[in-house]
C-alpha cells in the first residue's frame, strides 16, 4: 500500500531526490553511489539502456560515458518529459520494462537503478527475460537496489525508509535472491557486491 509520502515523492520528485541523496551518503555520497552501479561496465562506444529511468539521475552520468547510442526508458510520460530536459543527448522512450519496444540484441549494456523493488514478482521476471532478449551476445546487466542488511545497525534506517516511501513489493524484495533470478532468465558471470551494511546491492550479469 501506498504511502502519503510516497505519492508526495511522486508529485514533487525534488522530495524523493533529497532524501536519496541523503541515502547516498552511507556509500560515500550520490556520486560514489552511481560509479558503484556503472563501474567496470564497456560504455564507451556502447549501445546503452538505462531501464526504469526516471528524470535521468543515472541517464546523465551514463551520457558523459561517450556512448554510441543512449535510451531511457520508463513507463511515466512525465519521467520521460524530465528526461528530454535533463539529459537531451538521450532517447527517451515511454514504454513498460516488461514488454520493451526492442529488436533482440539491441544494447550491449543495460542499466536498471533502484527500480527492481517497485516490481511484483511477476513482472520483476517479466523484466530479466526482456533485459536478456534486447541484450546483444556478451553484453551486461548491471542492477543496483535494496538487500536485507547483514549488519543490525542499518536496519532501522532502511526499515524506515521503506515504511515512508515504498511499497510491500520493496519489502518482499528484501528476501529475493537476484543472482539466482538472473541465472534463471539465462544471464552468466554473475556478480554481486555488498554496500552499507549489505543494505544495498549491485549486481552485474552477461549475457554469453
């Protein structure tokens, strides 16, 4: 069930921006906590989609990478409207991520940053056996998004945070193991890393 603070974040995206970047400090600040999702990734020169883009916090970052073609793909005409202002050298595209408006094999790289959680179960697979079909043979997958921390001091503020701005499908994904749901849509050479007390997870996979 929605929160009153999550539709305000919704309305006024400025609100949700604050308090991530607030979150972002546990990993050394905004910055730091986007190069965790991109590092290692083969962007110069790539074809890359950014999945569940929102404005473009990440579209931006990955615009200064000098890749070969960029889309941003979301499913709120308004995400894709703040896109078009904030990263114009991007295409954005409104479309669902489980049901995207690609040939197969369409991107070496694709991103998907802290939107997993905003999935049902159903649509969350839905969602890796697209990212699996528009990835082209070798290309990656990098995913950034909550974990059940294995340090009891990051509880309380993720628990926090989750009862403010998200939704039971955040929560359900606590207990998710996505290395094995990647393995499952058929990704390989899966790795995962752990940050802020394994509150958060980064997660990349090949497609071979």
């Amino acid at each position: 069930m929605a929160t009153a603070l999550r539709d305000w974040s919704y309305q006024y995206p400025w609100l949700y921006g604050g308090i991530s970047q607030v979150a972002a400090l546990t990993v050394g600040g905004e910055p730091r906590f986007r190069r965790l999702l991109l590092q290692d990734l083969p962007l110069t020169g790539a074809r890359v989609l950014d999945l569940c883009c929102g404005g473009g916090d990440v579209t931006r970052y990955l615009a200064a990478t000098a890749p070969q073609k960029l889309v941003g793909v979301d499913a709120s005409p308004k995400a894709i409207a703040r896109l078009a202002r904030n990263v114009p050298t991007a295409a954005g595209v409104c479309a669902f991520a489980e049901a995207l408006p690609f040939a197969e094999a369409s991107f070496d790289v694709v991103v998907c940053n802290t939107a997993l959680h905003e999935m049902t179960a159903d649509q969350r697979s839905a969602i890796l056996q697209e990212v699996a079909r528009v990835l082209a043979p070798g290309g990656w997958f990098a995913l950034a998004d909550f974990h059940k921390p294995h340090q009891p001091w990051f509880w309380p503020p993720l628990a926090l945070f989750l009862s403010l701005f998200e939704t039971e499908t955040a929560w359900e994904l606590l207990a998710v193991d996505l290395p094995a749901a990647l393995a499952q849509a058929g990704l390989q050479n899966i790795q995962q890393r752990l940050y802020a007390g394994g509150s958060l997870q980064v997660v990349r996979a090949q497609k071979t």
